[in-house]
C-alpha cells in the first residue's frame, strides 16, 4: 500500500495574517519564512495524523485487493473516489465504472468497497484508486484545534529561525502540540 501525491493543496489552512497576528509581527519582511514555516508545519501534522488538511487529489497503490473486499484508506477524510485503474497481464490499465461502489469517507480509516473488481494481471501496484481528501478546499474547513496546533508549532519553529534552516524544519515539537493533535490520530494496535 503506497501513496502517491497526484494535485497538491492549492492553498495551506493558515494565511500569513493569522501567522503574523500570532507572532505579533507587524511589518511582512519574513512572509517568505512565514509560509515556508506554514507548509512546514502543515505536512509534519499530516503525516503524523495521516489527515488530509486542505483538499487535495492522491492515489493508492495496492498489490492485490483485501481478502474481505474492504479498501482501507488510511488518509482521511476521503471526499470522493475519482477513478479505479486495475492492470491485465499486459500491463494496460482498465478503469473500473464506479457505479453502485460504497465509500465511507469520513470514516478512519477511509472504506471502499467495490463490486465484483477483476484480480490485477500485474504481481506489484496493479491497482490504483485516485482519490480526493481533505476537509475542503479552504482554511476555513479545518478544524480549529488543528490550526491552533499548527499555530504554536510554527512559533516553536520561528523562535529557532536562526539555528535550524527552513528546510531541516521541524526542529522539534512545542509543549501543548501532543495534547491538541492527539483526539486526531489514528490508534493502531
């Protein structure tokens, strides 16, 4: 089971207004910063809570289909399925009609059930299902609690601009950071 980033956000959950009011920064010298600091912290949570923050199209890659018929798509929440590709034997893709599947999209993780898909021809990646996530297409659809967790770690990550480059960026996780993103992780046994 492999992701694959298709359309990346087309925005971030945080304008630099919040960021600037958060930082008490009055002047726009560091916006570059700014929003290197924001898609910085937006990733880390994202990778972290397997959530998908702003809305964004990725493809899942299987081998074979789950013995029970149930895809699990642990990046959430799915807003739709988009299109279904299995690979024959040599190797062509054939798209699946995607009428009468089940999608549970809010669910975590994510379920897709299909019916009656064909076995895929090819022994590795012989599927992939393209799909839309996130809560929407603006700031405005996160979560509050996810933005503020945001917020503080972007702080954390200002306050060590000068030691640790943008790129080598989280440098570590701020005090209250864990409390705000926990309720949004997924727990595996």
């Amino acid at each position: 089971m492999t992701y694959a980033l298709i359309t990346p956000p087309q925005g971030e959950p945080l304008t630099l207004a919040d960021v600037r009011a958060h930082l008490k920064l009055d002047t726009t010298d560091e916006d570059d910063l700014l929003s290197d600091l924001v898609r910085a912290a937006r990733q880390h949570l994202e990778r972290d809570t397997g959530l998908c923050l702003i809305a964004q199209t990725l493809r899942l890659y299987l081998d074979r289909w789950p013995k029970d018929g149930i895809v699990r798509i642990v990046k959430s929440p799915v807003q739709a399925i988009l299109s279904v590709a299995v690979y024959d034997l040599d190797g062509d893709p054939q798209t699946l009609a995607l009428a009468g599947h089940l999608l549970d999209g809010a669910g975590r993780p994510a379920r897709l059930w299909l019916k009656n898909p064909p076995s895929p021809g090819q022994a590795l990646n012989g599927i992939e299902i393209d799909f839309s996530a996130g809560y929407g297409e603006a700031g405005t659809d996160v979560p509050g609690t996810l933005k503020r967790a945001m917020l503080i770690h972007i702080g954390h990550m200002y306050a060590f601009r000068g030691v640790i480059s943008p790129d080598q960026q989280p440098a570590g996780i701020p005090d209250g950071y864990e409390r705000l993103v926990a309720p949004f992780r997924m727990r595996r046994l």
